[in-house]
C-alpha cells in the first residue's frame, strides 16, 4: 500500500472589486476533504498578502487518518517577511503533519561552494536582489523538527539537479513532522521538470506502509 504527494506551485490570481489581487493555495485530493481552513497573514509586506490553506481528509486510506495537510507561498521579497509569516502561521503549534508549498527560501546544502557563489550569489547581485539566507529553512528543520524529504531521501544530490526554478535554486518543499512508530516511510522522492508548463518544477514523495 502506497501514497503519493505532489507539490506545484500553487499560486491563483483572483480579482477583487476590480483594484486588489490575492494570492491563493489550494489542494487538490483523491479523497474527500473532511475539514479545511484558510489562515491569512496579516503581517503587511510588499509582496503581498499570504496564506496557509490545510485541510484534514476522510476515506478509507490509512495514511490520511488523523493527518494534517497544508500548502502555502510565502514572500518573494526578503527572508524577515517569509519568518514573520511562517511565525505566524505557526504550523508546529497547529500539529501540521505535511507542509507544502513555495517557501521562497533556500538551504545551504543544496549547493556546492562554486555553484554557490556563481548561480546563487551571483545571480542575485545580478538582479540586485536580497542576499541569500538560510534562516527560514533552518527554522522549520532544526527548530520545529520537519524532515525536508526530499533531502531526506537524496542527500547527494546538489546545483542544478535540484531546481525547482528557472533561477536554478530549489525553493519548493515537502515537509514532514515525523511521528513517533509511523507504520509509513518515505519511499520516493524526486522533482519532475514541467517542461515549461510552469516556471516551477513539481516536487513528487511516496510514502509506503512498513512491512510487518
């Protein structure tokens, strides 16, 4: 027995009264969705107004029973902005089990020193953008203890092999708060190119019943 997961960047554009954006997230699920919510930033930042969408789900696969699900696209802009929305959003406190989305942050391990320094620095002086930080990555891993899976499952992997954007840096992730004697382990995990569908890559985890 397996299940699957598959994260795409989630960002909609739905127009209101004509003179505001939102930006929005959703999930789309096999099963049905027994509870959901939608928690909205109220941090103000110029990259807009974000969200947390998770959802609870009902049928008869094992892996959703009692399992937390959430999505979410944090700023584009600069990593204080993307703390104080995750902060507030707070999805340890709320016993989130997987948390997905568009992080807009980078790890460190991602990239080999020369990678680094000519793809990530560079091209963010470049465009004269914010200088690269780690800070919100390391939160959510090393803070409030999700394993990043696909990490977790490809820990040689490095540089342009784990892009998720035409930047070339991976900045969409699944996460998973472990629990304790899960009868479920993480058996795949891979990004798949979009070919130009999107300017993201989609992000791919399967996740097998332990054999008893």
């Amino acid at each position: 027995m397996l299940v699957t997961l598959a994260f795409l960047f989630p960002e909609i554009f739905i127009e209101i009264c004509c003179d505001k954006a939102y930006l929005g997230n959703g999930i789309a699920s096999r099963y049905p969705i027994e509870f959901y919510s939608n928690q909205q930033a109220y941090f103000p930042c110029p990259g807009g107004t974000r969200g947390l969408l998770q959802c609870r789900l009902n049928g008869d696969h094992p892996f959703t029973k009692d399992r937390i699900f959430s999505v979410t696209h944090l700023d584009y802009i600069n990593e204080d902005n993307r703390l104080q929305q995750i902060k507030e959003f707070n999805p340890h406190r709320q016993n989130i089990d997987i948390l997905m989305g568009d992080m807009n942050a980078l790890t460190r391990d991602d990239y080999s020193d020369n990678y680094y320094r000519e793809q990530v620095v560079g091209v963010r002086e470049n465009f004269q953008w914010e200088k690269p930080r780690f800070d919100l990555t390391k939160l959510i891993t090393d803070e409030w203890n999700y394993q990043d899976v696909f990490k977790l499952n490809n820990p040689q992997v490095k540089d342009e092999q784990i892009a998720t954007c035409q930047y070339g840096t991976r900045i969409d992730y699944i996460y998973v708060h472990p629990r304790v004697n899960d009868q479920w382990f993480l058996s795949e995990c891979s990004i798949i190119d979009t070919k130009g569908e999107t300017d993201h890559n989609a992000v791919f985890a399967e996740f097998k019943l332990k054999s008893k």
